[in-house]
C-alpha cells in the first residue's frame, strides 16, 4: 500500500546501520550499537504512562456507564478482520457485544472522538485534544505492539483510551487533583452539545476524515447510519443522563442566600436584559430572537443547577413551537425560563410556578450582574453637546434616514403607541428604521463593513447594543423600528462606541464618526443605488426596503447635504487642524506629500497597527 509501515522503519534503521561495513563488528553489534546510540534516547520523548491506579479509582464510573457506553461502541465499532481473530488472536465472541461490532479501528476512534467533544472535525468542540494526543491515547491503550497493523481496540481498551483522554485534558487543572475528578470533569464536557452533534452525524455522516466533505448520510465509520442510528442516539441520552447524576451526586446541593427580594417589573426588567446579554453577545445578527445554543449557555454558567442539557433543549424547542415564527423571543424566553424553574425545582413548583421562578432568579440567575446587559448611558451633558453638532446635519440626516427607513407597522402603532406623530421633514411611509433597516444604513455610512467598505467599524454586537438601548419600545417580541429622534441618539451611542481617545469628549467623538462617514460614501452610495442593499440582497430590485427608483435620489441628495454641511460647518469643528486620519508617527497626509513610498507604507502600517 505504499506506506512506511513499522516493518519498513525496522529494515531501514537495520540497513542505516549496516550500510558501513565494520570488519571489527558483526551486523549485529552495529545494529545494536546504532539502536543504543540513536534510537533508544528518541524513546524517552514519548513514555507510556502507567494508569493502572487511575482505571481503578474510576471504576465505579465505568460500572454506571458501561450500559450506555457499548451501544456507543457498537455503533462506531465495525467487524474484526481476519487478521485480528487469526493473526493477533483477538476480538473472541463475547454475549455483550454484537460479533460485527467488536473492533474499534483508528478511524472509528476518531469519529468518536468527534461526536463526543474530544476533538473538533465535527465543529462541535470549542476545547479539544489534538490529533497527536487522540492517537497516543489509542496506542497506548491497544494491547498490540511489533507490528504493522494494530487492528482495532476492544471495548476494555476503548474505556481505557476514553480515561487517558480525560487525564490528559485536564492535566494542568489545578482544581481537578484525583483522577476520578479529572474523569468526571472531562466527561460532562463530553456531554455537551451531544444533541446537535449527534443529529449532525446521522443527517451527515462521518466526516472525520478525507476531504471532509458530507457523505448526505449514506456512511457513518463504514456503516449504514440507518442500521444501527438507534444504537448513538439511545447512547447517548443515557450518558448524559448518567454524567448529570454522577455531577449531581458529587454536589452537596446547598445553594447560597440569594440576593434580597425584588418586585415583578424589576423582575421582568432584569430578565429583558439576561435575555439582551446573551443574544448581542452570540447572535448578535438576529439579537431579537434566542436559539437553543444561547439557551444552553446561560443554564449551564449555573453549575449548581440540577438540570440536564437535553431538557433544556427540548424546553426551547417547545416554546419556540408555540411561536408563529418558530423563534425562541422575549415573551417564549420568559415562559422558557418558567418551564426550566419547574424542572429544576420540583418542589416549589408545587407550591406555585412564581415561588419556583423566584428561586431560579434570586439564587442563580441574578446572583451577580455577568448575565446582565448593561445600557450605554448618555448623560445629559452629552447629549446637550451632541444635539448641538447634530442639529447642523438635521436636514441631510432626514433625508439619508428617509431612505433606509420604511413605514410604521399596526404592531407599531396600536401595539406599541409609536409613529403617531411625525417630525417635520420625515414622510409617513418612512418613519420607522427596523433593525434590518439600520443595518443597511450602517453598511453605507461605514459604521460596518456590510458594503465592504469600513476600514475601522463597529461590530454587530456594538450596534445591536446601541440600537436597543435607544429605541423606545423593550420586553416584547417585535421591537418595530427607531424614530428620527432615537436614530439620533443611536449615532451618539455609536459615536462613544467607537475606539478613540479616552479623554475625547461626546461631540469630538460625533465629529470624528461624521468624518469617518463620509470617506467612504462615494464608493459605498453608488454600490447601494446600483447593486442593492448588500444586506438585502444583490438583485437590485430593493434597498431599504422601498424600491431605488423611488427614493434613491433622497440618498443621494443626502449624502451631498451631508458633505457640504460637513465642510461649510468645519469652523465649528472642536478638532480644528487636527486631521483624525494620523499615521504611526502622528503626522497627516499632507505632510507627508512628498516622502518615499517606502516610508509612506510604513507609516500606514503603523497607523493600522
């Protein structure tokens, strides 16, 4: 087959040594002499450590799992080859594993690996060993050596490779000093994800190796998946199951006073900003709705929470089924949060759904502020200073936010009592920028790099950020869309967002974004007008949600405005001479006219450094 096998390592090193012929020496004693001088040190770099303590101190983990563990075995496992049985003399039938599925070759190995978290071919591991650490676990768990071929690892083997895994991925863990610890800890973090992971494995096959490309679950470690799909996905809910208890148990379960008692809408306000926190801080695209991974992360930070992973996935799926849309948002994270208190504290849902709610909040949730989103305050005094330089753009703004926003929906009006009344300027079919709407906005003015434009930009979660904190409307589903005023207020949050000087007041930061904004619009104003909206679509046919042909000219027009006011009011400017577009050394592009190339990119290196 091509492949430097141990036997091809054995004649070569013998035809290394005895390529120089010694009258004093027989082949042998240099091949002897060479071993003891070259090879035999190379040994010492890689040491097979001795477990045998450990295996013992775990095995009544192994005795709660072993059920659980063979059917993952099983599925992964495939028939012995003849070779193993005859040659090696191993893999003899045994009444607890079916005789197809005894020997766990390499490749099997490794797609285990990937379901269960140990590496990451499947992209579902954020923390994983690496290739070399998975394959010294194998061998060094395989009871075969001198020969060419291994074969594959019997089940013993295989929970011996599963505890050298868990000793290495935790072995610098101070918190963690026995095995047994080291073995619990690896485990729940096996366990992890395994409901996304496994219905990615079934849907997509084994992707371990080759070219990585999907087999449209034709094959999974070289078996049908519909054959034996029953056998990971039963495995797998038991194991989870089974670490949940294990963890469980370990706990005393004593949980801390919680903070002192505080009243519904305080309740629900602290809830609105959990939900906030995660959603900008995850999924920062669609920030309005949660999904499941979201869900899992703020019950699994609560590490003395008595609930499984997989019952907290299927409370999202259930909650985000009775939405119309299929979405997990505020009101289903709400009645989400209510069906995790009642799993996880049986006992005060007993007592009513509020006591066991309270509980959830008071001693887990907001047991300290990290969940917590914190709202970017203007302070009056800023803001004061912000309107001032705003009210110079009044009339360009208008026309730029004319043309990204579009028209107030019944949610907006009669739900939400906004868009009643509109300013003077702002037309009634665009007087509400939805989040989709401010998106396309940010792309054109270089606030984000949705155009390809924006050298320097915000990120999604910084505009996710400042797009809720300055819209009226909170804890509801459909926020509906900012107003001229809150669109206002949002290019100041965005304006303290952005990463200039720390002792830079509010309206120099105004002055720098403006400035910021219109260096790129005459690339990105035409990409839009032409091409559509990026983040629409590239047909061409939307931008803003209005069709260009009708109000494209109020983007243009705008933008020139924009311009103009920019440079007519440039005495007014707190910045005076001083150009925001520095290079390293602190000198501007003007004199820098006529240094060398050379040291023109040097600067520019500096500056983007």
């Amino acid at each position: 087959d091509k492949k430097f096998r141990f036997s091809c390592f054995v004649n070569g090193v013998v035809k290394v040594a005895t390529r120089k012929k010694n009258p004093n020496k027989t082949p042998d004693q240099q091949v002897t002499e060479f071993i003891t001088k070259y090879i035999k040190p190379l040994a010492k770099r890689r040491p097979k450590k001795d477990i045998t303590s450990s295996l013992e101190s775990v095995e009544p983990i192994f005795e709660r799992l072993k059920p659980c563990l063979k059917d993952c075995f099983m599925f992964f496992a495939s028939l012995p080859t003849d070779y193993e049985k005859n040659d090696l003399d191993r893999h003899k039938p045994r009444p607890d594993i079916n005789a197809m599925t005894q020997s766990m070759g390499f490749g099997d190995w490794s797609a285990f690996c990937s379901l269960f978290n140990l590496s990451s071919s499947i992209g579902a591991a954020v923390k994983a060993l690496s290739p070399n650490a998975l394959a010294s676990a194998f061998m060094d768990s395989i009871q075969v050596k001198h020969v060419d071929n291994v074969g594959g690892l019997t089940f013993e083997e295989f929970w011996e490779a599963i505890v050298r895994c868990c000793l290495i991925f935790k072995k610098d863990v101070e918190s963690l000093p026995t095995p047994e610890d080291k073995v619990k800890s690896t485990l729940q973090h096996c366990a992890n994800n395994l409901e996304t992971a496994v219905q990615r494995t079934l849907g997509l096959g084994n992707i371990t190796e080759g070219s990585g490309m999907a087999m449209a679950g034709m094959q999974s470690s070289g078996r049908n998946v519909s054959s034996n799909g029953a056998l990971i996905t039963g495995g797998t809910h038991e194991f989870a199951r089974i670490i949940f208890e294990i963890i469980r148990d370990g706990e005393s379960g004593e949980v801390d006073a919680g903070p002192t008692a505080f009243d519904a809408d305080d309740a629900e306000d602290k809830v609105w900003r959990i939900f906030l926190k995660a959603n900008l801080t995850n999924n920062p695209r669609d920030w309005q709705a949660m999904r499941k991974r979201e869900l899992v992360l703020i019950i699994r930070a609560q590490k003395k929470l008595r609930l499984m992973e997989a019952d907290v996935n299927v409370i999202h799926q259930q909650e985000a089924g009775r939405n119309p849309a299929k979405r997990l948002e505020f009101k289903e994270f709400q009645c989400a949060l209510r069906s995790v208190a009642k799993r996880a504290f049986p006992k005060e849902a007993k007592e009513s759904d509020d006591t066991a709610l309270s509980k959830l909040l008071n001693d887990f949730l907001l047991k300290t502020d990290d969940l917590l989103h914190e709202e970017l305050v203007i302070s009056d005094e800023d803001w004061e200073a912000a309107k001032e330089w705003l009210d110079f753009f009044d009339a360009p703004l208008k026309r730029i936010f004319s043309f990204f926003a579009t028209f107030a929906t019944d949610h907006e009006k009669k739900v939400l009592e906004r868009h009643a009344a509109q300013e003077e300027g702002i037309n009634q079919q665009t007087c509400s920028m939805k989040w989709a709407d401010f998106l396309n906005f940010c792309a054109c003015s270089n606030l984000s790099s949705g155009t390809g434009t924006a050298l320097t930009a915000l990120s999604l979660s910084h505009l996710g950020a400042a797009f809720a904190d300055s819209i009226g409307s909170t804890k509801v589903n459909d926020l509906g869309g900012l107003t001229y005023d809150e669109f206002r207020k949002v290019l100041t949050r965005c304006a303290l967002l952005f990463d200039y000087e720390e002792t830079d007041t509010c309206r120099i930061r105004l002055e720098k974004m403006f400035l910021h904004m219109c260096n790129q619009f005459q690339t990105s104003v035409p990409r839009i007008i032409n091409d559509g909206a990026e983040r629409v679509g590239a047909g061409g046919q939307t931008a803003g949600g209005r069709n260009i042909s009708t109000n494209g000219g109020l983007l243009l027009k705008g933008v020139r405005e924009f311009n103009k006011v920019l440079h007519d009011n440039s005495q007014h400017l707190s910045l005076k001479e001083e150009s925001i577009f520095k290079f390293g050394d602190g000198t501007t592009d003007d004199e820098r006219r006529g240094s060398s190339l050379l040291d023109f990119t040097a600067g520019m290196r500096k500056g983007l450094s």
